[in-house]
C-alpha cells in the first residue's frame, strides 16, 4: 500500500482496516465453504464497512491535496505580483 493514499495521521487506521477488511473476506469464503450462508452475509457487511472507512481515509487525503495544491498556487500567484510591483 501506498503510504500517499492516506493521510500520514490516518494511516494506521487505513492498516487497520485493511487487516480487518482481509479477516472479514477469509471468514465469509470459510463460511460459504460450508453453506452457512448468513454468517457469510455478515462478515460481507462487515467488509462493506472496511471499504466504506478506507474510502473516506482515502477522500479526506484528496480533500487535503486540493487544499495544499490551492494555497501553493496562491502562493505562487502572489510571488509573481509582488514581482512584478518591485
């Protein structure tokens, strides 16, 4: 995994759930294997959760981008005016 998905104050969390999200997926296969179907279902939901929390990590580390990426440029904009004043 990439460490720049996450935010650097984020990524244990995103680790904890990428471990808890490959639990979940290595009971729900054992579960079907057996046919017990709704025990599966459940660890499914529980994945769901996992993706959802690692998606949310991973568009607050976008969010926070952007928002460098604008002052950097604001920054920028106003060196080259200051610049150009003398």
């Amino acid at each position: 995994m990439s460490n720049n998905i996450f935010l650097a104050s984020d990524y244990h969390d995103a680790i904890r759930h990428i471990k808890a999200y490959e639990y979940y997926h290595e009971n729900a296969l054992q579960h079907m294997s057996v046919h017990e179907y709704d025990k599966a279902a459940a660890y499914h939901q529980n994945m769901i959760q996992s993706l959802n929390e690692l998606q949310r990590l991973k568009n607050k580390k976008q969010i926070a981008d952007q928002v460098l990426n604008t002052i950097k440029s604001e920054q920028q904009m106003q060196y080259v005016i200051n610049r150009f004043r003398g």
